[in-house]
C-alpha cells in the first residue's frame, strides 16, 4: 500500500522541498503501482550503468527511450493494440 508520508526517497542533498515543487502523487492504487514501476526501473537501469558492458548500457537507454515515448503516446491518447499472437 502506498504511505503518503514519503512522497520520495533518497537523501536531502540539496532537493529539500522536492516533494512539494514536484507536487504529491495521488493516493491511490493505480498510482502507487506506477511510483514503484518507477522506482524499480531506475534501480535496475542504475544497475546496469554500474555493472553493465557499453552493449549493455546500450540496449538499456534504447530501452528506455523506448517506454517514455510509449508514455507520451498514452498521454497523447495514440495507442495502439499490439496484434493477437496466433
């Protein structure tokens, strides 16, 4: 479940108030998911930028601009099915 206590993780390090200029995510399910997708993703693409090889790391960025302009797309309201595999 989500804790509205902790809008972000991480140390202060100059981001005091990061929380209230980015705005709080809403409480619910839905969006709480979505707060640890993205923390999970950063995790694992911090990983592989750590340990990675250069083919690694990039198949990663590819990767991930991949799923932002999926995310844009969803905003725009421009997405597509992918076909039924037979």
């Amino acid at each position: 479940m989500y804790d509205d206590r902790y809008p972000h993780h991480g140390g202060h390090g100059g981001r005091r108030g990061y929380g209230r200029q980015a705005g709080r995510w809403p409480v619910n399910e839905a969006s709480a998911g979505l707060h640890q997708a993205i923390h999970s993703t950063a995790a694992a693409a911090r990983q592989v930028a750590l340990n990675g090889d250069p083919d690694g790391t990039a198949k990663a960025t590819t990767l991930l601009n991949e799923a932002r302009t999926k995310l844009y797309r969803l905003l725009a309201g421009d997405v597509q099915e992918p076909p039924t595999p037979r």
